[in-house]
C-alpha cells in the first residue's frame, strides 16, 4: 500500500505539471486527482502559473480548491476546460474508464466531456485487460423508484449492492453493479444511458485522451 501511494502521488503531481498559465482546467475527485490538485495550488503560490481557473467535479474537490485558494468556475457558468485531470478505479487498453467510487460520476462526466484534453491520473493497480474485471460500475438512479431499477440491472448480469446511506453531490442514489468483465462497455453504456431513473453511471467510454500513470518503473505519460 506505501508502494501505491507514493504512485498515486507522482502520477498526480506530474500531471499538474502538464497545466499552463491561462488555462480552464477542470479537476477531478479522488486519492489521486487530490495530489494534482494540491501541486496546482503549489505552482500558483510560487509563481509558476498565473491565470489558470478550475472548474471543481465534485463539492469535496471544491472545499479543497477554497482551502487552498485556488479560483473556481460555478457550475452554473458555461464552461470548456482546456484540460481535465481526473482519476479512474479502472482503465482498459482503449482508455476505456470505469470511474465513480468516490460518488462523484455524474459531474466528472459532465466536465470531461466538456474538456479539450481528459488526462486520467491512475496507479498502475488500475489497469485493466477488460473494464469490470477489476471494479465495479456505479449507477447513480434518481431517488424516486430507485429500488425499481436493482431487479433490471440484475437481469443484465450484475450483481447489485446499495451504498446505503450515501447521497450524490444531486441528491440522488448509487447502487454499485459488479457486472464481471464486460465483453461490450460501450453497448452497455447505452443500455444504462436509455433507462428512464438511471442519471448517470461509471463507465466512461472514448473520453480520456491520455493517461499518467505512476508504478514501479516511475511516472509514465502515455497518449491516446
């Protein structure tokens, strides 16, 4: 476990060093992207970039952002980061991405399909040979008939677990669906997406444009 911190935080501040002055940068949530978070605030504080504003894909990350002064966007204002860094719990050799463990998916996905460039910060723990080998998908649902939608998406071959008692920075519910490795991410992404209560769900297909991966053999910056 020291091993995988110390990668998760030399992935995330290599790439903060890929932020230039000027930019929109969105910034993700979790034990990764926070590192990233952390080292922007440092490069600021010294000088090293002046101008940059972040668009914040979770409440905890913008409690963050404010405790270390760095300027945010609302999420009321149009907005096209120039750059994104976020992290993922699973990522396949297409860049494919099963992301939402720490409950902030449907944000993440609003920034990053907003974003020029999507750079994923991962351990290489993370790396997967199919998506859903490793991790399970989270499905966030509306709270209305939330329970409605366990039985659907155990006929599609998951197996279901609530997080009870955990709210969505919306208001809504998550249900975490161990699917085993998924033949198709894409097909089922679709699937999820047409189901009426379904907001939003983990899978993350064709957005991530380049990841920086931190392990044994140092921090690698590897482009789609």
């Amino acid at each position: 476990m020291r091993d995988v911190e110390t990668w998760k935080r030399q992935a995330g501040e290599a790439a903060a060093e890929l932020v230039e002055s000027g930019m929109l940068v969105g910034l993700g949530t979790g034990s990764t992207a926070i590192w990233a978070v952390r080292r922007l605030a440092e490069r600021l504080r010294d000088g090293a970039l002046r101008d940059v504003t972040r668009v914040p894909t979770s409440e905890r990350t913008t409690r963050e952002a404010r405790a270390l002064g760095i300027p945010l966007v609302d999420g009321e204002t149009a907005f096209a980061p120039d750059l994104t860094i976020d992290g993922a719990d699973e990522v396949d050799p297409a860049f494919a991405l099963v992301k939402g463990a720490g409950g902030a998916l449907f944000r993440e996905k609003i920034v990053a399909q907003a974003s020029r460039r999507v750079v994923i910060v991962i351990d290489e723990t993370k790396r997967s040979p199919r998506l859903g080998t490793r991790a399970s998908v989270p499905v966030e649902v509306t709270r209305f008939g939330w329970r409605t939608h366990i039985a659907w998406l155990e006929s599609l071959g998951a197996r279901v677990t609530p997080r009870d008692g955990f709210v969505t920075d919306e208001g809504n519910q998550l249900v975490d669906c161990a699917f085993g490795p998924i033949a198709d991410a894409a097909a089922l992404a679709r699937t999820l997406d047409g189901r009426a209560g379904v907001v939003d769900h983990g899978l993350f297909v064709d957005l991530a444009t380049e990841l920086v991966i931190g392990g044994w053999s140092g921090v690698r910056h590897v482009v789609r």
